[in-house]
C-alpha cells in the first residue's frame, strides 16, 4: 500500500463511520447532520430513544475504531519504512552533500 493509499483508506474509514453514525437519524427520516433521534419527530422501529441511539454510537464507534487504528498501524509502518529506506540512502550515496561527512571520500587518491 502506498502513501496516498493509506490516507484513501484514512478518509474512506472516517467517511463510512459518519454514514454509520447518521444511519439513526436517516432510518427515523430526521434532518442529516443535525438535531437527533429524539427531537420530537416520533420513533419507528425501536430506534427511537436517546438510549437506543447512544447505544449504537457508542457501538460503531467501538467498531470502527478497530479499522482506524488498523489503518493507523499501517501509516505508521509505511512513515518508518520510508524513513528507513530514506536514511539508508543518505548513508550509501557519496554526493557532495555527505563529502564533509566523510572525509576519507573527499580526499583526492
């Protein structure tokens, strides 16, 4: 996975978690975005109370937070494999930049 992969992973997470969490509020026809379940509006489907609807935000939250720490690790990794490989370039190539670095490379034979 690339760089730019996981930061499409990072953003499609967070979006399908703010799906999940509106999902109350679309299933019970209530304004997206604002308000909540108990806003006057009535219940359908047992969805209804503050406690239903805490209940499942806190449920998907639980849930999605083991794929946003999954994607977490796995930026991490990508972060520390390039900083690895970045050093490790720094060290093998004899530029100017790392002849005063080395000073048995700068000498003339």
């Amino acid at each position: 996975i690339s760089e730019k992969g996981t930061l499409q992973l990072s953003i499609d997470t967070d979006s399908v978690r703010r799906l999940l969490l509106d999902f109350p509020r679309a299933a019970l026809g209530g304004p997206s975005g604002g308000g909540g379940a108990d806003d006057g509006g009535g219940g359908a489907g047992g969805l209804g109370g503050a406690a239903d609807t805490a209940s499942y935000s806190h449920y998907v939250e639980r849930e999605m937070g083991g794929a946003v720490n999954l994607v977490k690790v796995l930026q991490a990794a990508f972060s520390r494999s390039r900083r690895a490989v970045e050093k490790h370039a720094a060290w093998t190539t004899p530029d100017s930049r790392h002849a005063a670095a080395h000073p048995r490379a700068a000498r003339p034979p």
